[in-house]
C-alpha cells in the first residue's frame, strides 16, 4: 500500500468515527425523556399561579356575614389576593368604620405569612424590630390564609366582633364554605 492510500484510510476511519459519536449521540438526545428535557430549559419569564375566583370570595363573604348575623355580630370582610391586593369588601350592617381597616390587614397578613393572624402574634412581639414592624400587617385574630396546593392565594379578614377569637372564627366559617373547591 502507498502513502496515499493509508493517509486516505486514516482520513476514511476518523471521518467514520465522528458518524458513530453522531450518531450515538443524535440517538441518546432523541430518548432523553421530556421531564429531562425541561430541566435544562432556561427559566420562564411567565409563572402561572393560582387566584381565588370572584364566586369563591363572594360564597366566603356570605357564608361570614350569615355567621356574623347568627352569632350577633356586626363584621366587615375583605378579601386579599396573593399579591395583597383587595378583591373584595363587604361591610355588614352595623360594623363600624374601623372594621374594613382592620380585616383589610388582617387579610393581608394572613396571605402574607401563610398562617391565621392568631399564630403569628408571638412573633410581633419583643425588643426590637419584629413582625409587626412590617407595614400594612395587623396581629390580631380574624384572618385566615386560602390556601391551594399548600400555597396561600388569597386572604380573609374579618374584623368588628369583640374579640379577635371570634372574628377568626366566623372566618373559618367562610373558609369552609369553599373548602372542599380549593384544589
């Protein structure tokens, strides 16, 4: 064999090497699975969340105010958004003009945190800056987080009752009243 031949067989065999690499490799990127295909996706600029429609907060606001009126109560509600925005008040008859500021943060707080205003009242308290220190929150009984998937999407306050204790409570009537719609 000449030189020629056994430079062409050298070029011949690495050019048929590269074709097999390609080749596994075009195969083993055809099964890569979706789930391994998302994962190396880059971040989407869209994240999609979870609202509490204007049904469910109107049937919570109901279901509070009927509460309120059977344990003689006289209660304003307000429903927050995730983001704390207000989605809606009801003012019941008779509550008095400090009660929508007061459910409004107490909603607030509730989604914020995650958890019923009466558990977090520890942690608004002590030397120092605390929890409470955040503006718009309110630590007292009377708000409730919605939760879907184990994630907060609204908040309900309730405020005007004598005791936060009772507020929380007719909250919770509320909640109930979309518990079981709430994914």
């Amino acid at each position: 064999m000449t030189a020629l031949s056994a430079r062409t067989r050298a070029i011949a065999g690495s050019l048929a090497g590269l074709a097999i690499v390609a080749g596994a490799t075009g195969v083993a990127a055809a099964q890569t699975t979706p789930a391994q295909a998302v994962a190396v996706r880059a971040p989407q600029a869209v994240v999609q969340t979870g609202v509490l429609s204007a049904d469910a907060a109107l049937k919570i606001a109901d279901a509070v105010q009927k509460e309120a009126v059977k344990q003689g109560q006289r209660v304003t509600v307000v429903i927050v958004d995730r983001s704390g925005a207000t989605r809606l008040v009801l003012k019941g008859d008779g509550a008095g003009p400090q009660t929508e500021e007061s459910a409004r943060r107490k909603a607030f707080t509730a989604v914020s945190f995650g958890k019923a205003t009466s558990e977090l009242t520890k942690g608004a308290s002590g030397d120092g800056p605390t929890i409470a220190d955040i503006p718009g929150t309110l630590f007292l009984g009377g708000g409730v987080p919605v939760a879907s998937g184990g994630a907060p999407i609204a908040g309900i306050g309730v405020g005007g009752a004598p005791g936060g204790d009772i507020d929380e409570a007719i909250a919770r009537v509320g909640l109930k009243a979309v518990a079981g719609k709430l994914g």
